[in-house]
C-alpha cells in the first residue's frame, strides 16, 4: 500500500471553521453503539471464534489501574484518589481473578506481544505489587521478558525514582510514557499538578539507562492560565528532553460529567483561538524539531517505528492510538477496560463495586459492548485507512469487501465532495487523497463514512476535532 508523506498545513482559519465534536476513531463502531445486549456469553463466543481462526491473531493486553494520590483537575479518566496503599492490594487481588478467568479464553501459544498498563496512576503499584502482578500474568498468558514485545506503562514521574523504573525493566517493560502536560509553574498550580522538569528527566533519563526501548510524554493545550510564552517554554524543555514520541492533545471541559474539572476557573482557560494557536506553537515547534506529524495528536521522531509503519503502509489504529501491532486482538483488564476481540468489542463494569461483585460471582466483568456486522466491518476498515495513510484506493477497497464503492458509499462520496471545495481531499484517479490541508483533520474527514453519526438525531459526547 502506497501512504502519504504529506507535510500537514497549519491553516488557522480552516482548522477553525471544522473544530466540531467527534469521535478519535479508537474503534468504530464507537463507545456510544456499545450496549448491554453484548454480555459475557458473547464475549466467550468472541474468544472460541478468534482461538479457532486459522492464523489465530498474538494479543496485546491493556490493563487498568485506577488508583491516583491527589486528583488532576484536567483529567476525565476512570480514577479513585487515594492514598490508601491497602487499596493497592485488594485491586491486585480481584486483577489476578480475572487474568485467570480471562486466560482460560485463549490459547497460550498465541504470544502476548504487546502490554500497556494506564489509570489512573499505574506506579500506585509498588515494585513488590508490580512483581506479583507480572508473575500472575506469565502463569495465565504467553508473556516475556525478553524478545519481541512492547510493554509499556504510564509513570507519573512524582511518584517513581530510578530503583522504580529498573525494577520494571527487569520484569520485562521496554517502554515509558511519561505524563507532562506542560511545566508552567501558574498552569500546575491551576490543575494542581505540580511536576518539576528534573523529576521527569529522572524518569526518563533512569528509563533510558535501563534499557528501555522508547519513551513518550504526554502535552495538553487549552489548560487554565496557560499562554503562548508559558507554554513555548514547555515545548523546549521538552524537545531538549528528547522524547521518541509526543503526544499533544486538547484540554476538553466537561465539568458536568467530571467532578475535579469544577475547580477550574472558566476564566481562565484560553479561548477558542488561543486554544488553537496554542497547538500550532507545539505543531511547528516540534515539526521544527524533527519530529514527524503521524495523525491526530501523535508526533514521532523521524526513526521512530510508528514513522516506518506509516510510510510501509502498515500502520494500524487501536484503543492505544496508533499502533505498529494493530493485528492483535486486545484483552481489556481492570475496570472501565476494553476489549477488541475478533469482530467484538467490549467494556468492564466503570464502578469498582459493579467490576468486583461480577468477579465475587466468578462472572467475568464485562457489562456492555457490541458484535459487529459487515457493514462494520467494512467501514472501520475504510476509516482506519484514512486514518493511517491519508488515502484510499477506492476500486482496490470494494474489490477486497465484494462491493461497488461508488454505489455503496454514493451518499457519503458527497460528504466527502464538500471538503473538495477546501481542499482537504482530492478525488485523484479512483483514488481520495488526504492533502496537506486536510492531514490535520482527519477525523473530520472518516466522520464522512460513519453510518452512525449519520443516522443520530443528536451528537453523542466527543470531544472537540482539534
């Protein structure tokens, strides 16, 4: 597959005028289409279906832990504050039911190649609860210390030290992402957060001389009090920390649906065209810096693996965000997690009571979720090429899926017509062609082929397209 290597352009005004809510096409369908029709039944089915395929896919593992110290104000993740380490323990104990439940479902000889652990605050697990939990998860999966993997964690580099990030290396994660979201001084105390840049680089230099193999941080813009001064400074202290990939994404205020956002003042945060001049200061920056524009909010160095799956044509989309292992089927552990199994997708109870009393049971947790159909199947197939590669080989796609493209999407070719007038695509010999213009809004661009949005009387949440 040819992809495109296309430089995005900064337009200020066109970002502007298609800066709607919509989906991050994580998955499609998306979360909203998730329903309690899909139970824990289905999801067994999923697994025997997928076990018995005939090259039956590796597995990547997401595992949840939503325990955090002190609350970020900005965050809208599934998370408990605590500072009750008992808490820790008595997690771990219902996380090691259910891997041995959820082990039972898959074959051991399909290797665990990827592992990702987010919050909440994955390092509320101490190095001693982080051995026991690797331990459990080599008895129920094919899981490695050593070899082809990518096992990654989130670290909050306020509560981890070097002796930390070895240990972990030692039970086998090769990869870091470290949360930033940007070293102002006024901007920390308004999300109380409050990180000094030697503490990151501790981590991050401590990561690097254990060996791991990458290391992301993660930048917010839109946050309270910040400004174009404040937050240059933060780019160049990150630039200068020499991170593999950065991740910039928008601040979304949903004070309504998160309880800790309602201590920030509305007044403070930027505006509509500061928040967006705020992400082309952190889009130019680091483009100036080396580092490559993948898609939505991930940039990469120009070595990096995403930056060689996209240009082979091989990069795919998952819960994770871009993924060089997009092939796996995801098993969801924890509360609030996903699973991508087969053609299934599926949520755990979000409430801590619900996700334990199911385990009491010996239920797995699942409590919602959705089978997909061909016409599915098709159009996540067609969005993730959009996604990835910024084109798509319109005769060649409905050859694959058994269908005339033209005469199947005929109502959203003319979606897609109307962003030709901006020139966000270009219709170039049967084939759509991101531009320059439009790489920037891509999701603005699959929401063209999504039979859901099309067919809702009213939008679910999203957060905004930039």
């Amino acid at each position: 597959m040819r992809t495109t290597t296309t430089v995005p352009e900064f337009d200020p005004a066109l970002i502007a005028r298609y800066d709607v809510a919509g989906p991050r096409y994580t998955s499609y369908p998306t979360a909203p289409q998730f329903h309690a029709g899909f139970d824990e039944a289905a999801l067994r089915e999923a697994a025997r279906v997928s076990n018995e395929a005939v090259e039956a896919r590796p597995l990547s593992l997401y595992l949840h832990v939503p325990f955090c110290f002190s609350p970020c104000f900005y965050c809208g993740c599934n998370r408990i504050i605590t500072r009750d380490l008992g808490k820790a323990d008595h997690y771990l104990g219902y996380l090691q039911r259910e891997l041995a439940m959820a082990g039972q479902l898959f074959d051991r000889r399909r290797p665990l190649r990827q592992l990702h652990l987010g919050g909440g605050t994955p390092n509320f697990f101490d190095a001693s609860r982080m051995a026991t939990l690797v331990e459990t998860l080599e008895r129920h999966f094919a899981y490695r210390r050593e070899g082809e993997r990518e096992y990654g964690i989130e670290i909050d580099p306020r509560y981890a030290d070097g002796q930390y990030v070895r240990a972990l290396a030692a039970l086998g994660f090769n990869r870091v992402s470290v949360g930033i979201q940007d070293f102002d001084p006024a901007v920390q105390a308004a999300v109380n957060r409050i990180q000094s840049v030697a503490q990151t680089r501790g981590v991050i230099d401590d990561a690097r001389e254990a060996g791991y193999g990458s290391v992301s941080v993660d930048l917010i813009y839109g946050l309270p009090r910040q400004t174009m001064e404040g937050f240059s400074r933060t780019l160049d202290e990150v630039i200068a920390l020499m991170p593999d990939r950065v991740a910039v994404y928008g601040y979304a205020h949903l004070p309504h649906l998160f309880k800790a956002q309602r201590q920030i003042e509305v007044g403070d945060l930027p505006d509509a065209s500061s928040r967006l001049a705020l992400f082309g200061l952190a889009f130019q920056k680091l483009c100036d810096a080396g580092y490559v524009y993948v898609g939505m909010d991930h940039f990469a160095r120009a070595d990096d693996e995403l930056v060689r799956a996209q240009r082979a044509g091989t990069l795919q989309r998952n819960f994770q965000g871009y993924s060089t292992h997009g092939d796996c089927d995801i098993v969801g552990v924890g509360v609030s997690a996903i699973s991508r199994i087969g053609n299934s997708y599926s949520q755990n109870a979000r409430d801590l009571p619900g996700y334990q009393t199911a385990l009491d049971a010996g239920r797995l947790p699942v409590v919602r979720g959705v089978a997909l159909h061909k016409d599915d199947l098709v159009r996540r197939s067609l969005i993730g090429e959009l996604m990835c590669h910024g084109e798509l080989d319109m005769p060649g796609f409905g050859a694959r899926h058994g269908l005339d493209f033209n005469e199947y999407f005929a109502a959203e070719l003319k979606r897609v017509a109307a962003l030709v007038a901006d020139d966000l695509v270009r219709f170039d010999e049967g084939t759509i062609r991101v531009t320059s213009r439009g790489r920037l809004l891509l999701r603005n661009i699959a929401m063209c082929f999504d039979a859901y949005l099309a067919a809702s009387a009213e939008a679910p949440r999203f957060s905004r397209t930039i």
